[in-house]
C-alpha cells in the first residue's frame, strides 16, 4: 500500500472531460497556478480466464493496455505508466502511481445569447434565471464572451473532483468490453464477450478491494494460480503480494521472465551438446505464452527419421508440436528436440516421453506421405489442378496457371531469363497442392514441390524456382534464389493482386483476407532487392487484359486500386530503409513506374540535402510552384528573348538552356546526384530573378513570357523530381 505524495503544478485545460456527472460538456478554463497535493496508490486489475490462444495474448494486451490508458486521460487523474502482463490464464495490468481523487477544477459553462438574457425593464429573462439556476451560481458571476454569432452568457463554475475508486468502477466494465480480440465467445445466459470466459477478477486499489461486477464475476482480492501446480482464491494485499503469491503457486506473470528462462535453457543445451537450437522468434514468443511457469524438456526421436527431409522435420515440430529443432556441428539435424512444459520439473520423465511419442506419431505420418508422394511425378498431378478452385470467380489453380504462363512471359520481354527453364517452372509450381505431406503440411506448399522436383531430377533451376515461389513471405523473408524463381514468384503474385482486385476483393482497414498487400510487397521487394532494371507499373498494365472477362468494377477503377497499394507499399519499403517521407513524395509525385529508378532519385536527392546551393533552389522551386498554381493566364511554353527588359531574365534564359541541356543528358545517364549538383549550380541566377523582376507585370504579354519561362524552368526540375514536396527546414544562404 503506498502512502506517498504527488504534487501538481498545473492541470492541462486540454483534456476532453472533467471526469464528473454534471454534464457540462464544456472545455476547461484555464486554471490559475496552483499547487493540489493528493494521496497517491497502486492499482492492479488481474482478469482470470480459460485459457488464451497464445497468438491472440500480445497484441490484444497491448490494445487493452492503449485503451485503458486513453479513458483515464478522460480524468484530471494524474497515472503512471501502464504495465501489462500475461500469461495463459490471466492478463493484468499494474500502475504504480494514480492518484486517489480526481482534481478539482474550474470551467467555464456557455450559457444563453446576451440578447435574450435581460427583459425590457432590464431584469434577468427567464432563460437567463434557468442557466444561473441549472449551474448553481448567481447574477454576480454571469459574464458575457464572444460566442459563434455574438455575446453570449457565460460563467465559471466549480466542479469538485470525485473519488478515482468510484471512476474506476464505472470505467472498468467500459474497459473490458471495449478489449479487442481476434475471436471472441460466449458462455452461459450472459450478454458478454471475452476471448474466453472469464473465472475471477483482481482488483486492488491502494490495498482495498475495487468492488465491480463484469460477466457474472464480481472483482475481489484474489488471484488464482497454477491451474494444476497451484491453489485458488489467494488473498492478496498489494502487487508485490500478488508476485509472490503467483511464485508460490508456480505462475510467472510476466513473459519477458519465462522469456528468459527458456532462452537460459536452450544455452545449456546448446553448451552440452555443442548445438546450434534453430532460432525462431515467432515461436520462442508463441512459446513463452503457452505456459504459466517455463520448463524445457529435452527430447529424442529415432535417427531413420532424418531420411525426411529437414524442412518437413522442422515444420512438424515448430508448427505442429511447438518443438525447437537443433543442428550439431556438421549444420545437420540431431535427433534431438526441446519441447516447452508448464511446470517445474519432470523428475519421473512423463513429459519428455509423452513429448516423444506424441512427435513420433506425427513424423511417421510424415516420413509415410514422403514416400507415398513421390511414387508420382508433379506432371501426374497437372490434371488435378483443373479441378481444385482457386477463387470462385478467378477459376480453378489450372486456370491460375494459365495466367501466370502469359504474365511470365510478359515480364521475361523485360527480365530476361531462359524462357524454358520459366515456363516448366511456372507449370509445376502448384502440382504439390494435391500431395499428401502439403494436406498435412500446408506450411511447406512451393518447398515439397521444389523437393520433389529435384528427386525427379529436374533441372536446378526448376527445381529452386518452385521452391522458392512463395518467397518473401515477409519483409525479412529470403528471397528466390534464381531468375525463374523470381519471375514465378511474381507471376504468382500479380496473378492473386490483380485477379482479387478484378473481382472486387479490396483489402480494406485491418481486413485482407487474401493477403493483397503482402502479395504487392512480395513483388515490391524482389523488384528493388533484386535490382531488376525495367518498369514496373508498364509492365503491370501490359497484364491487365488477362483479366478483363473476369472485371467487376470500371476499369479505371480498378487500376486506380491497383496503383495505390503498389505506391503505399512503395512508400513502406522505402520508408523502412530511411528515407524520409518528404522525399519519397517528392519522387512519387513524378512518374514512377521503374523502382529502380526511383530508389536511386530517392537516394541522390537525400544526399543532395547537404547542399545549401540545392537547398536554395528547392526553396525557389516552391516559389516558382506556387506562382504558376496562381497563375489565371493560360500560360503559354515558348519563351521569346525579344521581350525581355532585365538582364536578370537574359541571365535566367541562358542558365535555363543549359540547365535543360546537362540535366537531360544526366537522366538519361541516371547520374542523379550529378543532375541535382547542376540544379544547384543556377541558385543565384534564380535568386537574382526574384530579387530583380517582376513576374506579374501589367503588361500581359510580359507576363506571359515571363511565366512561360518558369513554366520551363519546373519542367527540367521535374525530370528529377517534384521538389516543391520538399520540406525545407534549413535556411537558404
């Protein structure tokens, strides 16, 4: 129970609500310094559950987390940062620091328009008399401000702030209502939804109980433990006592600890048997929330099973058993596995026995669909494709691979690769989705046909390119490791994009049910990553015929969706390597299609930032922008010299020339960082013109020559880029 002191200093006129009943709705008036001292507490909320999906534990902790911090900024209460904790059975949130009592304050209440508050005589109206009797103050307070369409009555009222315990109990049902899951259920007659049904609440409030009811639980002081190890209802007097409490009852409440432990274990492994445990983030997380306190059991399986291959014995214990697999020295698989129990010890060896009949039982399966897959060949297997649908309006993976064969060839005009090699590869990428080990393994669809292949003594680059096929599959995935496993890759994913897109499947907010985004990221990244040299987006309309007998929506619709998620996930892959996004507008703001072309613009321009005279023209460029945007003169491209009455524009005229000249020749040459020093160099020529004439004379025709000449001037800047995107933040010299 904590006992210290908080000190406030000022109290934010920002927040959207004073945390009392009284209903004003007005924003806070400014509240004169001052200095409020309040009790400060600890609060704790543990909610007790089944047991959760270890996937859905993270992000749904951290929402909750978010969320609760949100509502409380609803309050003059002063919190602490939010922890958050989680275990299979149980998500808590701690804070050490809140205050007891909501603050006091001061608002300002908006009352009626001065017009109608005062009768002829001059005494108070009626509507005057209801707003001085609903906010409890007098005449003498009433004052008049500016309102939306005059005077208005206006007041300040004290609001005394309320107890934090009486907010927290009508916040927490709002709380836990509002969490988020991927899944949620119901159970009993109640009209509640949880992840899974909730069996008790704990909640204290500086020591005390905090007393509320949710889903038929009503919250107390006591927690459970290990649903097996441990005991139920253990009364607990603080956060301190709930740790130990949990210790006792063998439950680790925080991940990061069972973390921990686990990765302690796998180094003692590693050390005895001088290993290497294949790492795996995903899993050492997924892992750390499937148990309330970490035990790792090393385990055996029988050497015959090492005949399989290793990325079937990997998947079988990573996606089916939750298993680390181990390489020895050699980088070949041990017949060894740690599995992750929830307990503290396996004295009589039940877990690792039962851990290793239940994996034998699995990899038997495997090593069986093996060996029964490979007594046919991937072109045996052709027919089936016609008969296993891909999308219901996209056809069957027969017609999938159709497309795929002409999208191929479209690219391989532009990537060339052995067009052969290609089509072979792109004919048998999907023959495995008719295999046993994928129907039981759908992990390994692309990996079991590029292994079979090359049991059937495919050529290598058949071979890995259906092996590869499905890569990236992420933003730190590999990458196809040859050409054709590149433009298969691709071909499969544009193939999805724009068929799904065709048909009216658009991802949109948090859904994507067919992964649309990642497919334009997968193809984003082989593009850039693989520095292939072509344009992009030309290539992608080249495609689109392919699916007009399929369209749903007008066409430029459609391509307009298109192009937008290839620029967003354009704009993310470049934002991810530390391009700011001032420049990457500037560069998308132009054509665009090639992205190799694009990244090294996006590079030079990053670079040339460091360059005053650079940074001047960009400066002047968003003059000139601005100027010809404002411009109601339908402003003609000849510029005729004839006209001109300044040196300054003779001067401007001929750096223009030669500007058009060299930065042509350098684009063409794609030596952007050469292209932007040469802009650069005409900064005082720019700056002379804008010191010394005026563009917007009287005299139209002059004008008009003058606004023509800077009309060209922004074309030759747009060869590079959009400059006028550019945020400038240091001053021009």
């Amino acid at each position: 129970m904590h006992s210290t002191y908080w000190t406030h200093e000022t109290l934010s006129a920002s927040r959207s609500g004073h945390g009392s009943l009284t209903g004003f709705g007005h924003w806070p008036a400014p509240v004169p310094k001052a200095t409020w001292r309040f009790p400060m507490a600890e609060f704790f909320i543990e909610i007790g559950c089944e047991e959760i999906p270890a996937k859905m534990i993270p992000s749904s902790l951290e929402e909750g987390r978010k969320i609760l911090e949100n509502l409380l900024g609803n309050y003059n209460i002063h919190v602490s940062t939010i922890a958050s904790y989680a275990s299979p059975t149980r998500m808590v949130y701690y804070i050490s620091e809140i205050d007891m009592k909501e603050a006091d304050q001061t608002i300002t209440v908006q009352g009626p328009p001065q017009r109608i508050c005062l009768n002829e005589d001059g005494t108070p109206s009626r509507a005057l008399l209801g707003f001085i009797k609903k906010n409890e103050t007098s005449i003498d307070d009433v004052r008049y401000i500016p309102g939306k369409t005059g005077e208005i009555a206006a007041a300040d009222v004290f609001v005394a702030g309320r107890n934090t315990d009486d907010i927290l109990k009508e916040l927490m049902p709002i709380w836990l209502k509002k969490i988020p899951f991927r899944k949620n259920m119901k159970w009993g007659n109640l009209d509640v939804r949880f992840v899974r049904p909730i069996r008790w609440i704990c909640a204290l409030l500086n020591g005390t109980p905090l007393v509320f009811e949710y889903a038929g639980v009503t919250a107390g002081n006591t927690t459970w433990g290990h649903r097996i190890l441990g005991k139920r209802n253990i009364p607990v007097t603080c956060f301190a006592d709930y740790r130990t409490a949990l210790k006792e009852n063998h439950v680790e409440v925080d991940s990061a600890t069972r973390k921990a432990v686990i990765q302690q274990s796998i180094k003692v492994f590693e050390a005895t048997y001088d290993a290497t445990v294949i790492r795996d983030e995903a899993l050492l997380d997924e892992v750390s929330y499937l148990v309330e306190i970490p035990f790792v059991v090393e385990g055996l399986f029988k050497e015959d099973f090492l005949e399989i291959p290793e990325e079937v014995l990997i998947t079988s214990m990573k996606e089916h058993q939750k298993y680390f697999a181990a390489r020895g020295r050699d980088g070949k698989l041990l017949p060894r596995f740690l599995a992750v129990a929830s307990t503290f010890h396996d004295s009589e060896g039940y877990i690792q026995l039962g851990s290793e009949r239940v994996l034998a039982a699995r990899l038997y399966d495997a090593q069986f669909f093996w060996n029964e897959d490979r007594k046919k060949t991937l072109e045996s297997r052709m027919d089936k494709l016609d008969r296993q649908i891909f999308q219901t309006d996209l056809g069957t993976y027969g017609d999938k691979i159709q497309r795929m064969q002409k999208i191929g060839e479209i690219f391989n005009r532009f990537v060339s690769c052995d067009a052969e090699t290609l089509g072979k590869t792109i004919q048998l990428c999907k023959c495995d989705l008719s295999s046993d080990m994928v129907y039981e393994f759908p992990e390994l669809q692309g990996i079991m046909g590029g292994l079979y292949a090359k049991e059937e003594g495919k050529p290598e680059g058949i071979w890995q390119g259906i092996y590869d096929h499905y890569l990236p599959g992420s933003m730190d995935d590999d990458l196809p490791r040859t050409r054709e496993g590149e433009l298969t890759a691709i071909a499969d994913r544009l193939d999805t994009f724009l068929g799904c897109l065709a048909v009216g499947i658009v991802p949109t907010g948090s859904k994507d049910p067919f992964g649309l985004r990642r497919e334009a990221q997968g193809i984003i990244r082989i593009v850039l990553e693989k520095a292939l040299d072509f344009d992009l987006y030309q290539t992608v309309r080249n495609c689109l015929p392919l699916f007009e007998s399929v369209l749903k929506t007008a066409r430029n619709n459609w391509e307009e969706q298109i192009f937008s998620i290839l620029d967003a996930r354009l704009r993310f892959w470049l934002n991810t390597r530390g391009f700011a996004y001032d420049e990457i507008d500037a560069v998308l703001a132009i054509p665009h299609g090639n992205l190799l072309d694009t990244l090294n613009r996006v590079k030079a321009l990053k670079r040339s930032r460091k360059d005053a005279d650079f940074l001047r023209v960009a400066g002047s460029f968003k003059r000139i922008h601005n100027i010809l945007d404002a411009a109601k003169d339908n402003v003609l491209l000849d510029v005729n010299p004839e006209l001109f009455g300044q040196a300054e524009e003779t001067a401007l005229y001929n750096a223009l020339n030669a500007l058009k000249s060299d930065v042509s020749r350098l684009t063409a040459d794609k030596d952007y960082d050469e292209a932007l020093k040469t802009v650069g160099k005409i900064a005082d020529t720019v700056d002379r013109f804008f010191d010394e004439v005026l563009v917007m004379d009287k005299d139209d025709a002059i004008r008009q020559n003058r606004l023509a000449m800077l009309t060209r001037l922004r074309e030759v800047f747009l060869t590079i880029a959009d400059f006028s995107r550019l945020v400038i933040t240091e001053p021009a010299k």
